[in-house]
C-alpha cells in the first residue's frame, strides 16, 4: 500500500511559498495555497496546486486542517496583528499532534539597526519599524503556541529576497533602478532559490522553537549591486544619488533605517544546508 503524501498548506502563496511548492515532489506532496480572492484562488489552481480562500472576512473551513501536515505562514501582518494566528491559531494548535512542521515566514527587521555590525539568531531582537515590530509580535504568538500546544513551530528571518523576476537586472531593464548611496549602509540578501532550499532541509531535520537566518554569505552596499547588474548586462549604471536627495517614499526610507550584516551560520550547521547562491554575484549570473 502507497504511503499517504503529506499536506502542505501555505498561508499567503507568494513569491517565496510558490518556490517550495514548485521544489517539493508532487507525488509525495499535496500542496494547498491561500488567496486572499476568488480570482486568486483560480491563479493557484492554474499553476496546479490547490487553494482555498482565505482573509480578515473568510476563514478557512476548518475541516481543511484536519488532512494538514505541515504549514507555511508568509502571509503578513495587518494592523490586528497576524491574520493566520488571530483566526486559526487555536485551531492549529489543536491539530498540533499531527502537524510535522510549521514555518513562520519573518524578516531580519526583528533585529533592528545595527549600523552594520553583525546579528545571529541569539542576538536581541530590537526592531526599530513598525513593521520589524509587528513581525516581532507575530514570532512571539507562534512561539507561544509551540510552547503551549506544542505546534512545531520554526521562524525564518528573511533577508531582501531576490529572483526571477523580481531582481536588480529586471529593475535595471525597466528603468527603475537608483543607485542611492548612504554612507556605511549594507543590506542583507537572499535569492528565493535557496529560501526553498532551506524550508525543504528544515522539514527535513525538525527542531521545534528554532529560529533561523535566511540569507546569503555577503552583506553588501545596495549601489553595488546594482553597478554589479548593469555590468553583467553591459550597461552604464545609473547615476550614483545621495541617500539625503533621494526623494524616496516612507516605505523606501524605512530600509534605510536599518544597516546590519547577518550571520547565516546556523542554516549551515544545523541544517547541513549548501547554499546555490552564496552570494549576489552567482544569484545574478544565473538569472541573466
């Protein structure tokens, strides 16, 4: 008799969630991905997975968790807090004897600036935005339930993630890229091949309460990055632009408020992971 494929179900099906979903076995694995839309819905089922809705309004139909072994949650917070965990929460915790494995998809923004010094997974957690403080509410919720209820619950940290379609060459091609320069800033990164990557080795050696870094080898100056781009395309970069002419949006300001380097040593060691992308260079040749 055939073994049972194991249910994975994705709270949000976005750039990152769809990249596991397409890396795992599809004999071994039945993957059902959330929209917040009917229209988003259909979308997932185009790309041949299953969906169901699901916002602030639509709940799941409970009864879909009863088959669920393992649970991503990238879907964001809102301004009540984690979506996922003020309307199923309970109810996965319930199910917790029979969920493997849940990710809580987070940000390096937990950590806060560090004016480019160094941060691991024992470092404070000292967000300096809204959002790295929203994201440090939502990890806390989790790891409640872990600790309560007993859910296998792991955090990602994620860097700025980068891909297929979504990277300094299509920026560049479009014509949006900048070249904004402050003075001592790095950002860390982290291509959504290897995000997947690291999901996959950690369903593979679970280890409940773990947080984990997700980002490459080298923390760099954006501008650099985007000189790197327009190079491998054979292009001038654009002009460099002080960070304080920039003219940038609230939201763009709030990246630069933060300048860290981030270690990625525990995926390494604990994980036994080999990154595809150590770092931008390869991450971007490759996508060329």
């Amino acid at each position: 008799m055939s073994e049972k494929p194991d249910h994975l179900l994705c709270f949000g099906f976005g750039f990152s969630a769809r990249a596991l979903a397409r890396a795992l076995p599809r004999d071994r694995w039945t993957i059902t991905g959330t929209s917040r839309s009917a229209e988003g819905c259909e979308k997932i089922r185009q790309l041949g997975f299953d969906a169901a809705q699901f916002n602030d309004d639509t709940p799941l139909d409970t009864s879909l968790l009863d088959t669920v072994t393992h649970v991503v949650v990238s879907a964001p917070p809102g301004k009540t807090g984690d979506p996922v965990l003020k309307r199923h929460g309970r109810h996965l915790g319930k199910r917790a004897a029979h969920i493997k494995w849940m990710a809580y998809l987070s940000t390096t923004g937990v950590y806060g600036d560090r004016q480019g010094g160094w941060v691991d997974e024992t470092s404070p957690l000292e967000p300096s935005t809204s959002r790295g403080h929203a994201r440090l509410a939502a990890e806390s919720g989790w790891l409640d339930l872990w600790r309560d209820a007993g859910l296998a619950v792991h955090l990602f940290r994620l860097a700025g993630i980068y891909g297929p379609g979504r990277n300094q060459l299509q920026s560049l091609k479009s014509g949006k890229a900048r070249r904004i320069v402050k003075q001592g800033q790095v950002f860390s990164r982290i291509h959504v091949a290897d995000i997947a990557g690291i999901l996959r080795a950690s369903i593979d050696r679970p280890s409940p309460g773990s947080a984990y870094n997700v980002c490459d080898d080298e923390a760099a100056p954006p501008q650099d990055v985007v000189a790197y781009a327009a190079d491998l395309l054979g292009i001038q970069p654009p002009p460099e632009v002080a960070f304080e002419d920039a003219e940038l949006s609230d939201m763009a300001k709030s990246f630069y408020a933060e300048s860290k380097r981030v270690s990625n040593k525990r995926v390494k060691t604990e994980l036994d992971y080999s990154f595809m992308y150590p770092t931008y260079r390869q991450g971007l040749k490759a996508l060329l």
